[in-house]
C-alpha cells in the first residue's frame, strides 16, 4: 500500500509541477488514512467487504470487461 501511495504522491507532483513532493505526503496519508477508517472499522469487517464488494466492482471489470474491449478495439484497429 505504500509504494500505491508513494507512487501517487510522485505522479500528483509531476502532473501539478511540484517541486517537492513531501509536501503532498501528508495531505495523501490522511486521504488514505480516512477512508481506511471509513471502509471498514476492524479486520473482519475487511474481510466482509472485500468478499462482497471486490467480485463485483473490481474483479469483473479488470478480468473481463476491460480487456474485451480492449480486444474489439485491437480487432476493428488491425483490420
């Protein structure tokens, strides 16, 4: 999880030309700290998110959706 917010604090500072980046640490530690907090209380309630919200949400979408159209695109663009 650090190296997600590591990487975003660096690409945020990049994109706005911020000369430095530890400015943005704070400001992304407490965004991810929130919704930490705000998803799930404890390690079960985690666990119960992740088994009903993940499949659906994030699973389906990354596995199948995204790469059938990016499948369609590639065969309408090499035809």
């Amino acid at each position: 999880m650090s190296i997600y917010v590591y990487a975003a604090v660096i690409g945020t500072a990049d994109l706005f030309n911020i000369k430095q980046p530890s400015q943005l640490a704070f400001p992304f530690g407490f965004i991810v700290w929130f919704f930490s907090i705000a998803i799930a209380s404890n390690v079960t309630e985690h666990f119960q998110e992740g088994l009903k919200v993940l499949p659906f949400y994030f699973q389906f979408p990354f596995q199948v959706a995204f790469p059938l159209i990016i499948l369609i695109i590639a065969f309408f663009k090499n035809r």
